[in-house]
C-alpha cells in the first residue's frame, strides 16, 4: 500500500527535535522522516543520521573531461591547419597548458553544479507535502508512513509540540 | 563582529525581499535613467559600427584606447567579487554574511560588460566569432591558440560561467524562500528556478559544501583570468613598456584593490537605497578598509617594483616611456593623479576608524579608488603605445572621441542597472546566509562581560 505523508511544524528547532527522538522511539525508520528548515543548521542539529555523498567525485571526473576537450581542442586546431612558425613545432606547448588549464577548471566547475543538483536530490517536480511557513522560521519534521500508523505519527508530533499538522502525498 | 540586533526569520524575509515585492516609482526611475544613457551608448556604438572606427580617437600606433582601457577596468572589478565572496567563505569569516551575494552579482555584471568593449573595439563586432570560436568558419582555418587574444576569450568565458553558476547554487535556498511568498504565474517561476528545494538537511550540507568547493575552484580561475589579461601586454615584444613579467601579479592585486573598493560602494548604496542599516553595519566597512588598506599597500609594492623595474634595465625604450608618463605633461599630471588617488587619498582615509565605519566616507575613499585603477590601466596601455621613444618621429599621443567617452560612460551605467534589476528579481542579500548567522550567534559571558560569539561548526 500507498505511504502516507505527515507533516508537523515547530517554531522551535528544540521541539522538532524532540518529535524526531519520538519517531525513534515508535520505530520509524530514519529514512522516513525527515527535517525540512529555512537556514541551514548544524549537522545532527535534530538528531538525524549524517547523509553520505559522493559530490567530491565530480570535480575530479569533470576536470578529465575538460582536460582531454582542452588538449583535444588544443591540438586538434593546430594540427588542422600545420602552419610553420618560426621553425618551431606545430604544437606549441606553453599556450596548449593555457587553453587546457581553462577547459580543466571549466569541467570541474560544471561537473561540481551538476552534482550538487545530482546529490541534492533536485530537481523536484513537486515540492510534495510541504508548507510555505518552513522558509519563515518554522521547522517542519515529514514522515512517511503506512496509512495505519498515521495516528500514532501525529499524536508523537503534537506530543512534542507541533502547533499545526497536515496529511498527504510526500 | 556582532554589533546588530538579533533579527527573526520572518523579519529577515520581510526586510530583504521588500525590494522584489514592492515597486516603489523611484526604483524604476532610476532604472529608466541608467536605461537611457545605456540606450545612448548603443547608438554611439551602432554609429560606430556604420561609419567605422574611424569616428573614435584611435589611431597608429594607439590603436587601443577608452575601449581596451575599460574592458581591462571592468575584468579587474569583476575580481574582487568573487575573490572576496570565496576567500571569505574558505575562511568563514562571520563579517562576510552580507557582502557575498552582491560581490558574487557585481562579478557576473562586470564581467559581462567587459566582454562587450572588445567587441565593440573590434568595429565589426560579429567578425569576432572568426577568431574566437573554436570551428572552422572559412577555409579550414581554426583560432589560433598560440595568441593571446584566443587565452582572453577562454579565460574570461569559463570566469563568467562559474561565477554565473556560483551565483545560480547559492541562489537556490533565497528562490525558494520566493516562491513561498509569491502567488500565481510569479510563483510558477519562481517554483522552476527553485528546482523544488525544501531545505531538509542533506540540501543544506550540499549546500554549504558547494559554498566551499566552487570557491576553492573559481579561486583559482580567478587568479588566472587577470594574468591572462595582463598576457595580451606582457606578450607584446613590441610595445616594450608592456612586455614585463611583473605584469600578471601586478594586474591581479590591482583587480583585487578596485573590485573590493566597488563592492564597498555597492554595500553602502545598497544600504541606502534599501535601508539595510541592519544588515550592512559599520562593522562590515570597518573590516572591508582594513582589507583595503593590505590590499593597497601590496598594489602599491607592485607598481613601485614595475616603476622600478622598467627603469633598473637601462634600456632606452623602456625610459623613454617613464619620462614620457611621468615628466610629461598633461601625462605627468595624470600619472600624479593615478598614484594619489589609487593610493595615498584612500589608504590616508581608511587609517582612521571614523572613516572606515562612515559608508559615506568609504564611497568617497573607494570611488577615488576606481578612478585611480582606471587611470592606471590608461596609463599602461596609451604611452606605451605612443612610441614617443627616442629616434621615432612618428609617435602619436591620444585623445578620445566623443563616441568613445558616451560608450565608456554607458558601461557604467549598464551595470547600475543591471544591478537594480537584479534586486528587482532576486535577493542581493543571501538570506539562508544571514538567517544561519541569527542560529550560530549567542552571547557568553567572560568575567564580568558579557561579549558576542558565534558558534562554528568545523
């Protein structure tokens, strides 16, 4: 069966946080519930269990990427087009290091945007359960639950002092 | 660094984001004004562009002028933005909170004027794209990278879309915040731009994360694009006043001086016009002139030692054009400017504290500044090319045209306006950023007083 979404909201960070220990203690999983907040607080700030990344990969793969483009770009134009200079060789090293150091920081800047909108989990179709007073100071605590554990959901969320309560599609 | 009230969300929310949801007349009469003389550059450009470069002041051997002159001046404001933006994130300086966004905006801006003056310098603006973009347009004939005007292009391209794309992920929290006040069609938009952020925790430390990360990378970037710069000089074997290897480092601190000094002033116009007093307090400008004042100082070690240096080689070229510059007049009287200006007037200013809490004061100070670094570019590009050297008789001073002046004065008034729109449509102040300063702040007592902290998670 379909889960059901519960949203409770706190004006205070100290509550949500309560109402996180609660839904620990009913035995809902810490990945079917979750914080939403206005400004950013510290990690574990409510108790939730540190998220895991890999956002540092990206800059690493982005600046192969951009490295092999600059050096193919690079070569690839001056070889094109073999002009002589000068006696010198066709491909000129010094300014090849310029272009390519520029394509390298390019990908691993593009590659870095990419994977934190990868790893934020966005975009996002639809904001889903959620309440427009979360960006006013308000802390929300969404849980995901089956529809028959939906009550005991909200009476732990009142008992730690939520001032307003909403059911729906997460 | 704490001297402001503690502030509510909602407060915070209602204070920054007023300049989006009200419309007072003032705001788009300022921007029908700096509207208008933009308007008048483009006309003077597309008068330039009709009848040919012939109607500006360039001539052999100036053959750069106004136009090179600003687009070196505005690559050198579009630094401090960001530099300041990433140095103080990597640091975590708590002073930066509001002096990031509007540093970060002023970077984008610049940046994209000053990608316009070689354009327009080019007179045939569209013939650019043959020597620029990377395919084959005619005759198999590929951009050629060993020259410098192909490192320019590519430097100044990936600074602007970082900084864009910097600008865009630190958004991302602040157009949420939007489209939660917003209705309808304004919602909608605001909704996409969001990308359906909802601010749980794993966004957040993405976020803050990102914050670090780009930094850390655009740094770099942005210690490259002014050396590069400096390049289309230095390279110059002809020009000999050019052709120094002091140049890249002596290029980037002086872009770091004038774009710190047009931050100061944009924070304090800000303030003004949109009564931030709260956001934007004396202690921020109290930090910025300290900043300035090392700032200075390092730009002013450079210039000595490239004074210095041109003079200390004996060669008679290189002479020739410090007695042009500097023993010359009126050129003379323009080089006495440029250091008083750049230098002395403003460092004078900023070793009092009473100046450098004054915003008004500080727009003062930093705006001689600007006026100093746009000279100094002046300075560096026309007597070098003037050839007024010895056994040269075909040497050739410059004097602008009025098309020139109208489209130099039109840049200025471009990125006045783009900046307002801007604050028109988005918050030039980050407000996850201010709100995270309200949670970490607190005040602990040591012996008997009771003094401001900020609680920092490493």
């Amino acid at each position: 069966m379909a889960k059901t979404g519960v949203l409770g909201l706190y004006s205070d960070a100290n509550y949500a946080a309560e109402a996180g220990d609660g839904l620990q203690r009913m035995g809902i999983s810490d990945n079917d519930y979750d914080f939403l907040t206005g400004a950013p607080y510290p990690e574990g700030a409510f108790g939730e269990k540190e998220s895991s990344h890999r956002l540092y990969v990206f800059p690493f793969v982005g600046a192969l990427c951009g490295l092999t483009a600059g050096i193919l770009l690079t070569s690839m134009t001056q070889m094109a087009y073999p002009l002589v200079t000068g006696g010198k060789p066709i491909l000129s090293l010094p300014p090849m290091a310029i272009v390519t150091y520029e394509g390298t920081m390019l990908g691993a800047i593009l590659f870095t945007v990419l994977g934190i909108i990868f790893e934020s989990r966005l975009p996002r179709p639809s904001l889903g359960l959620y309440d427009d007073r979360i960006t006013e100071g308000y802390v929300g605590v969404l849980v995901e639950c089956e529809p028959e554990e939906v009550d005991r959901v909200e009476q732990v969320l009142t008992q730690a002092g939520a001032e307003d309560i909403k059911r729906g599609k997460v | 660094m704490q001297e402001g009230r503690a502030l509510a969300d909602r407060q915070i929310n209602r204070d920054l984001l007023h300049t989006i949801f009200t419309h007072p007349k003032w705001q788009w009469g300022l921007i029908a004004f700096f509207g208008i003389i933009v308007l008048g550059a483009m006309c003077a450009a597309g008068y330039m562009f009709n009848r040919g470069l012939g109607v500006s002041g360039l001539n052999r051997p100036v053959m750069w002028g106004f136009f090179i002159t600003n687009f070196v001046f505005w690559i050198g404001i579009s630094h401090a933005g960001v530099m300041l933006s990433a140095i103080l994130r990597l640091s975590k300086a708590e002073w930066r909170r509001p002096a990031t966004r509007a540093a970060e905006v002023l970077t984008v801006f610049s940046l994209m004027t000053a990608m316009l003056m070689p354009l327009i310098h080019a007179g045939r603006p569209w013939r650019v794209f043959y020597w620029v973009f990377p395919f084959d347009w005619a005759r198999g004939v590929y951009p050629n990278v060993r020259s410098a005007l192909i490192w320019d292009p590519s430097a100044v391209f990936t600074y602007l879309t970082s900084s864009t794309l910097f600008v865009y992920i630190a958004l991302l929290p602040d157009l949420a915040v939007i489209r939660d006040r917003s209705t309808g069609i304004r919602r909608q938009i605001y909704s996409v731009l969001a990308l359906g952020w909802r601010g749980n925790p794993r966004q957040w430390k993405l976020q803050i994360i990102a914050g670090v990360l780009l930094s850390a990378l655009i740094l770099p970037v942005f210690v490259s694009v002014h050396s590069i710069v400096s390049f289309d000089f230095s390279m110059a074997i002809a020009v000999k006043s050019w052709h120094s290897t002091i140049f890249p480092p002596y290029f980037v601190i002086g872009a770091v001086h004038s774009g710190v000094a047009a931050v100061v002033i944009v924070m304090a116009v800000m303030r003004w016009l949109y009564g931030w007093q709260e956001y934007i307090r004396p202690e921020h400008f109290d930090a910025l002139g300290r900043l300035l004042v090392v700032v200075a100082t390092g730009w002013f070690f450079f210039f000595v030692l490239e004074f210095f240096f041109g003079l200390y080689s004996l060669e008679a070229d290189e002479i020739a054009v410090k007695d042009f510059l500097s023993a010359q007049a009126p050129w003379s009287w323009w080089f006495i400017t440029f250091v008083g200006t750049t230098y002395f007037i403003p460092v004078g200013m900023w070793l009092f504290k009473g100046v450098r809490r004054n915003p008004g004061l500080m727009i003062i100070a930093c705006i001689s500044v600007n006026i100093g670094m746009w000279l100094e570019r002046f300075l560096i590009i026309v007597p070098g090319l003037a050839q007024k050297q010895v056994m040269n008789f075909t040497y050739f001073t410059y004097a602008p045209s009025v098309v020139e002046v109208v489209i130099v004065i039109g840049t200025f008034a471009l990125v006045c306006m783009l900046m307002l729109l801007f604050a028109k449509v988005f918050p030039l102040i980050p407000l996850y950023d201010i709100k995270e300063g309200e949670i970490a702040r607190d005040e602990i007592q040591i012996g008997r007083r009771k003094v401001p902290a900020v609680l920092r998670e490493e």
